[in-house]
C-alpha cells in the first residue's frame, strides 16, 4: 500500500495532504465507514464533447417526429379533400334527382291539363294552362317545374314545307343567305326520290357516296334525323351559347325546336308559332311576327280576322294560305325542374298525342331525358 501520509489522531485514521477531506472511523473490531467523498470533478468529460455526441442521434429523431408529422398532415389534407368532393357529388346526385322529378312532375301536369280537361263540376277551379298559352310554372313543395306546351301545327314540317319556306327560317335563326338555301336544298334532296333530275343534286349524291352513307330519299322519321344532312350541324339544330362581360351568357336557339314531322301540314297555327317560324311565312316581317307573339300573350287567338283587328293590321295576301288558328292533335312538352336554393337544373321533353277515342286519353310518341333545348 502506497504511503498516504496516514495518521492515527485521537484514535482515528486520517489522511494527510488534503488528498481526503473524509475520515475513516475504525473501532477495535468494527470497521463503518460513516463519510466518503471522491473529486469527480477531476474526471468530468468536457461540455462539448457531450452536446457534439447527443446531437447527432437527436437530429435525426426530430427530423423523423416532424416527417411523420407532415405525412399525417397531408393523409389528412387528403381525406379531407375527398371527403369534400364526395360530399358535394352527392349533394348534386341529390340535387339533380330532385330536379328530374320535378320535371317529370312538369310534364305530367301539363298532359292532365291538355288531354283530360276538368269536368263540369270543375270548371270553376282554376287552371294552369288554356289553348294557346305557351309558358306554365307548375309549384311543387320543394321545386318548380317551368313547362313549354307548343302544339305541332306551330311549327313548320320537315316533310311538307317548301325549299323558300325552310330557307327563310334558317336565316330567322341566324344563318347567311346561301348557307341557309343550301340547307334547304339538301333537306329537299334527302326527302325526294332517288334519281330526281334537279340542279345541285347530283353534287349532293356524290357527297353522301364520299362520305360513306346515303340518303334515305323518302320522309323523315324523326326531327334529328335532319341533323344527317349536308349543312346541319348540331350548333344550327341546337344552339349555341356565347359569354360576355357585358351581357354575360346569351343564348343562339337552335331550328331543332322550329322543326316537326307530326303537323302533316304547310299551314302554321298563329296561337304556337315561334317568332322565327312566323318569319318564314311569305310576306310577314320580323316587326309584325313581334307584334303577334306579344298579342296572343294576352289571350289566344280564334281566327285570323280577329288577329287582324286586334293588331290594328290586316295580314299580307301572301302569308294567308300558310297561317291558320287551329290547334293539332301533337303537343311537345319541354320542362325544366329547379329545386329550390339549388342551381342544378334538369330538363326533359315529351312529345304527346291526343286521342279522345282510346281508354287513355294520351299517348306518349317521344320522350328525352336530359335535354339540352332550353325555353324561349
């Protein structure tokens, strides 16, 4: 044992030199250690030796906690985004289910009020609709359902109506003067018999031959069986839509909505007609097919004379073999569904055959869903 300068002072060991600030007490036989102190600060590492190995490992598990972190947030970013757009898809599926009914709704109330009017014991209950009138709002709970009743006998007949007549009414509607005699061209081309010796109609052959189908020179089977034709486009049997800042979305009507193969007749009731097909008649300016659909607003009329008189104008000679007041059998339904504090739209078309003889009093032709015509 090394020499520690110990020494024994009133029975008990000490050591010398400061090296000890503690005693050891001993007794004879007993040795307790009451106090010991060691100088650990001798043996203490430097401060930054200790931060330079404890911040390596807890960078790394920041760096791990905030990655885990931004993952969570962004799964839950991304939930919560899908969430939304399912939710609001859902509101529209809703929506637009809605809006369908309530224009289904539109059009069957518009057929109870055209084909099976009230009897005897109801004619003091009001209507929603009378012969000649055009526009219906059906209320419902939850919605409206905006209707458009037009007879067939308004509108001018793809199969009966003359190459000047059909020509006049494309340019009502919008189109150039040699465009719209073209179209009337092709269209009298298609509904002719084949082999027909007629200037420009051989040209009109050798374009369905090039373009790989023919014509079925025979009538029309249906209104969009014209869209078939050289010249007609979907814009000019549809419409069109253009955007402005100014006026905002303003609407080109499409001819589609002029155009019929039920009336069976050139004559066009003055109660439905449309002010472009007003147009077509021979001999009526676009001021007096005006002041005829802002007439017959007030209540329809029963003959021509009595148009005459309550426009304050006698009709021209020319137009008189086209117009009429009589109200065809054929009614085409355009109703248009809005559920109340929503935008969602939904539209749907009937065309409706009267026939008083039957059990049932009407017969449904046509029916289209999801229309894009709109009401004018």
């Amino acid at each position: 044992m090394e020499n520690r300068n110990w020494k024994m002072e009133n029975g008990k060991w000490e050591m010398g030199d400061g090296g000890w600030s503690r005693r050891f007490r001993f007794s004879s036989f007993d040795y307790p250690v009451s106090s010991f102190h060691f100088p650990f600060s001798s043996f203490r590492l430097p401060e930054s030796r200790i931060l330079n190995r404890a911040l390596p490992d807890a960078g790394v598990v920041l760096l791990a906690v905030m990655s885990a972190i931004t993952v969570m947030l962004l799964v839950a970013l991304a939930f919560s985004g899908s969430v939304q757009i399912e939710t609001r898809a859902a509101i529209y599926r809703k929506e637009a289910t809605q809006a369908y009914a309530l224009a289904a709704g539109g059009v069957q109330r518009a057929i109870m009020e055209i084909a099976y009017p009230p009897g005897e014991e109801q004619k003091d209950n009001p209507r929603l609709w009378k012969k000649g009138q055009r526009l219906v709002r059906v209320p419902f709970e939850r919605g409206v359902a905006l209707v458009e009743i037009v007879n067939e006998a308004g509108k001018v007949d793809l199969n009966v109506a003359g190459r000047k007549q059909l020509a006049r009414l494309f340019q009502a509607r919008g189109l150039q003067t040699s465009e719209a005699s073209d179209l009337a061209m092709a269209i009298e081309h298609w509904r002719s018999p084949a082999g027909t010796d007629e200037e420009g109609f051989k040209t009109l052959d050798d374009y369905y031959h090039d373009a790989g189908y023919r014509p079925t020179h025979n009538n029309f089977t249906s209104v969009e069986e014209v869209l078939r034709v050289r010249g007609m486009s979907r814009d000019i049997f549809y419409g069109t839509a253009k955007y402005s800042r100014q006026d905002g979305i303003q609407y080109q009507y499409g001819v589609g909505q002029d155009l019929t193969i039920y009336s069976k007749t050139p004559l066009l009731s003055v109660n439905y007609a449309s002010q472009a097909v007003l147009r077509s008649v021979p001999g009526l300016t676009e001021d007096f097919a005006e002041s005829i659909v802002e007439e017959r607003r007030k209540r329809p009329f029963q003959s021509l004379d009595e148009m005459a008189d309550r426009l304050g104008r006698s009709v021209p000679d020319e137009a008189m073999s086209f117009l009429n007041c009589d109200e065809g059998k054929t009614y085409s339904i355009v109703s248009v569904g809005a559920v109340q504090g929503s935008r969602v739209r939904r539209t749907i078309k009937a065309v409706v055959q009267v026939t008083p003889d039957g059990l049932a009093l009407h017969r449904v032709i046509a029916w289209y869903d999801d229309l894009t015509e709109r009401i004018e």
